[in-house]
C-alpha cells in the first residue's frame, strides 16, 4: 500500500503510461496557497525538463491547470489543437491529450494527464480505466493527507506535552525556557530565539539552532543589530502590540530593505532566513518577552496553523515565567524577613563557648527554623531552638513573631514555664494557622542546673565533662497553638565543661527512619565534640548526622560551659 504522495504519484504515472501506451504521463497537486501547481510525478523516460515544471501557475494555459480550475476532464485531440489551446506547454510530439481531475469531495486537488503519440479516442473501458485511477488516487492521497495531518497532530500535541514538563521542572526560567527552545529545533524551527522584557529592553535569554555552530551567528545579530524599539515589525513591534506577527516568506527584498549595512545584511544571509514567526508572552494582561521561530535550511515556510501552535507554546512558557517572577518577589520578601530575624553574630561572656549553625534546605523557599541566645544580666544563659511548620513567607513572617514575643516574654520573667504558658495564652488570644514547636532553656551557673521547658520540640542532649552523653533532657508539652496547657519543665546538672547541642528535626531526620534512630546517631556522634573548640567540632558533628538529601532546614546550637 503506497503510504506517499511520491509513492502514489510514481505508481499512477508509470503504471498508467503503461497501460494505455502513453508517451508521457504526468500528476500535478494543487499547493496550499491555491495559486500554483506542482509535478508531483512524470514517467519514467518522458522527454520534460521536470526541474523546469517542478512548479507553475494554475492560471497557465496547461491541460493539468485546465482540468483543476474546472474540475472537468479534458480531451484535446489533435496536434495543431493542442498547440493553439497550451501554447505554454512543451511540444513532446503529442497527438492527443486526456487530462482527469482529481477530487476530494467539492475540491479539485490535482490533476492526471496522458499524452499520446497518435491521434487517439480513448474506448469507454479505458475512459473508465482512467476515472476509476483518478478515483483511487484522490482518495490515497486523502488517507495520507488524513494521516499525515494525524501525525502532526499528535507531534504538537507531544511537544506541549514536553514543553509543559520543562516549564514545570524548575522555577529557574532562564534554564526552562533553554530546553524549550531546544524543543522547538529542529522539529518546528531551524532556529528559535526567546527574548524577555528586562528593565524596559528585550534580552535574550534563549536561543538553539539547528545548525551549533550558527547559534554564535544568531547571537552576535541580536547582540550587534538589537531590534528597533519603535520598528514597525519585530520582536518590539509584537511585544508593544502583544500581536503575533507572520512572515510567510523572507525575501532578498526583505533581507536588503531590513539591514542596517552591509555587515548586518551579511550576517542575515549567512543565516539562511527563509520564513519567520514571532508569538508574545503573555500572562495577567502583561506582555513579558517574545518567541521567535525561523525557518532557514528546512526551506519551510510558516502558516497561520504554525501561528497558533507558537502562541500555544508561548501561553504557557509565560505562565511559567509570570509565576518565577512571583516566586522570587515571594522568596525576597521572606528572605528578608529571615534575615532579619535570624541573629547574624551572637556573643557570649568568657564563661561560655558557642557555636551555631544553619543551612537552609536544597530548595529555593526559606523555613522557619529559629534559635537565639540571650545572656541575662544575673549570669544565667537563656536558649531557645523552634520550627514553624511550613515555608514560605507565611513561615517567616510567623517565625519573626514568635521570636519577637520569646524576647519579650524574657525581658519579665525568663522561667521555661512562664515563657511557655504566656505564649499558649498569646496563640489562644491571637489566631494563628502555624503550629510552632519550640524548645528552651535556661543554664544557671550559680546552681548547676539547666531548667528545659519543650513544646513538642525534639529534647537537646549533654555532653558531659567526661565524655558521658545524657540523651534524654525530656520535659513533655504539646507545640504551641495547639491547645492551652499546665507546661511542665524538667532540670539537668550542667556543670562547667558540659556542653549542650540543641537542634531542630532536620538534623536528625531521614527518609524511611524513625526519628529516634537520628536521635541515637547524634548520640553517637556528640563525643567528637570534646576537647575540640565548638566552631571546629560542630560542622564535623553536622555533616555526620545530617542527611543532605533531605529537603529541610537545619538548625543548630551548641554552647559550653567554661567554668
């Protein structure tokens, strides 16, 4: 079964010029613009110049143009008629002509031809022979038509498909909207270029050719020649309108009347530019950037039908980038609220060592991991070590008030009990949607003693003087906003050279683990901390403990009594 136009042009051509003794045969296909007609096939051996026919007018006065424009047959018997009716024709010696169109339903699309060396009436069976060919062939070339139209169905639909993942797999645009354009070539473009609006001009952010070598070409002309902001076409031009701009086909005219000078014109051609289509990113009535696909050595020209899969492309890469700008604005302000709330230095007396540490997580929002020191005025050292659960600004905004009350509530009274049940009674005035776990803790060197109040926080562990590890400091207690609670506290000695590491989950937690097993790992792990100063021991202690695979913050905390 012929699967082709070629296949189904060469066995018509040569198989009917076989059947019926014509001298030459021909089939010509009706092209998209309506205007021109195409050889599709000529048998083997006809005397045609057939790079001279590859293409010609439908209003030219030839047997096959006749045939389609009618949608008639066409029997032209005579040598002298023939030359008087298709001047335009080569003279083969023919003495007769039968041309039969081909339809697809109300449409003429092609046209069959057989030239024969005599003066020949076709009998009723060959007429018959001929129509039921034309038949056959116009509903082949429907089925492959029908076919071919399928299969570019499903290759968009498959590139959006694709595309949509890439716009998905990061919120770095710059990376996403590369292995776009990269999807683009060479399957819809030669090349395609990606341009965003920076600071009020375009910058291009993306750019893939077909051709590696060209994409250095393809940069230096928009780095060189940027387009005219005020040019009545171009990237500009479409991303002032927000309308989609077509250019079915570049001329020489074009490329000359468009250069800016001899260079500029040089490195136009150098590209091969043959038809070209710029689409706008649009998002929220914005216009972001533009896309642009040309067609270079492909020799494609664009259609309205390429327009469109283009403006679909560019729909969602601009959701995509619409939503980074939104991240990033979103991740600024709660980074900044991180910073500004997350102590950068702390400092302690003579009588304390302290070391902390703190890693965001791989990924790009903040947490709301938060810990302080504060060192009273009586000697005592007050620390506390929390987690708001979630991300986001929402978490830093949330970590930002509850470290705010924690120093306020110090400043009156800094017990672990009173601290814990003014912050029960603050959530159960003011409604709040995070949880908040919270740890802390008050070391009095007059006594000896370290008093631990938790709000549903993992409990710190001791490193004693020598080398003992107490690893259950537990003081019960829900997290805060939960519900309104006794709050209980819990003491420990700790004595000049103990050392306490209080930490948030991300240290210990990993996938498939229970948590109390990260618990005995840092157990394990806490001796390596004796005798070495805690700045030094502290990121050895971390990377031993921790999982970096793990998608959380960690917070650390680790302060030694001197004396």
């Amino acid at each position: 079964m012929a699967d082709s136009v070629d296949a189904v042009s060469t066995i018509v051509v040569n198989h009917g010029a076989e059947a019926l003794g014509a001298i030459v045969a021909t089939m010509t296909l009706l092209c998209d613009d309506g205007e021109t007609v195409r050889m599709a096939g000529l048998s083997r051996g006809a005397p045609i110049d057939r790079d001279a026919w590859r293409t010609f007018p439908l209003s030219a006065r030839t047997p096959s143009g006749e045939a389609i424009r009618t949608g008639q047959r066409v029997v032209v018997i005579g040598h002298d008629a023939m030359r008087q009716r298709y001047p335009d024709i080569p003279d083969v010696g023919a003495r007769a002509i039968v041309t039969l169109p081909l339809r697809s339903g109300a449409c003429t699309v092609g046209a069959i031809a057989m030239l024969f060396a005599d003066e020949r009436v076709l009998e009723a069976s060959e007429v018959e022979f001929l129509e039921i060919l034309a038949d056959t062939c116009a509903q082949t070339l429907d089925r492959i038509a029908a076919q071919l139209d399928a299969l570019r169905q499903s290759r968009k639909l498959s590139f959006l498909a694709d595309a949509a993942a890439e716009l998905a797999s990061s919120l770095d645009y710059e990376v996403t909207l590369n292995s776009v354009a990269k999807l683009a070539v060479p399957t819809f473009a030669d090349w395609c270029a990606i341009d965003v609006v920076d600071d009020g001009r375009l910058r291009r952010v993306a750019v893939a050719h077909v051709d590696p070598a060209k994409v250095r070409l393809a940069t230096e002309l928009a780095e060189r020649y940027p387009p005219d902001p005020d040019g009545p076409h171009g990237a500009w031009h479409v991303m002032r309108t927000g309308q989609s701009e077509l250019i079915e086909s570049i001329t020489d005219e074009i490329v000359a009347a468009g250069a800016v000078d001899a260079e500029h014109e040089r490195i136009i051609r150098a590209l091969h530019l043959r038809s070209a289509l710029t689409v706008p990113l649009v998002a929220r009535d914005r216009v972001l950037g533009v896309i642009t696909w040309v067609a270079a050595e492909s020799e494609r020209h664009y259609t309205e039908e390429d327009v469109t899969l283009a403006e679909e492309l560019a729909k969602r890469a601009a959701v995509s980038l619409d939503n980074s700008e939104l991240h990033s604005q979103t991740l600024a302000a709660a980074v900044q609220l991180q910073n500004a709330v997350l102590p950068h230095h702390l400092s302690v007396s003579d009588g304390w060592e302290l070391a902390l540490h703190y890693s965001p997580a791989g990924r790009t929002e903040v947490g709301g991991d938060f810990y302080d020191v504060i060192e009273l005025d009586d000697g005592r050292m007050v620390m506390f070590v929390g987690d708001v659960m979630g991300r986001g600004v929402a978490a830093a905004a949330a970590m930002a008030q509850v470290r705010a009350a924690i120093r306020a509530y110090v400043a009156l009274d800094p017990s672990p009990d009173v601290v814990l049940s003014r912050l029960d009674t603050m959530y159960d005035l003011y409604e709040a949607e995070q949880l908040v776990t919270l740890l802390y803790l008050v070391a009095d060197p007059a006594t000896d003693q370290l008093v631990v109040g938790n709000a549903g926080h993992p409990p710190p562990l001791v490193l004693r003087r020598d080398g003992s590890v107490v690893q259950h400091v537990h003081a019960d207690g829900a997290p805060l906003n939960v519900v309104t609670q006794e709050r209980s506290t819990t003491s420990v000695v700790f004595g000049a050279g103990d050392t306490l590491v209080a930490f948030t989950d991300g240290l210990i937690e990993r996938r498939g683990e229970d948590i109390t097993a990260g618990q005995r790992r840092l157990g394990r792990a806490m001796p390596a901390l004796a005798g070495r100063p805690l700045a030094d021991a502290l990121p050895v202690l971390v990377a031993e403990v921790g999982d970096p695979s793990r998608d959380d913050d960690v917070a650390v905390l680790a302060i030694r009594r001197i004396h």
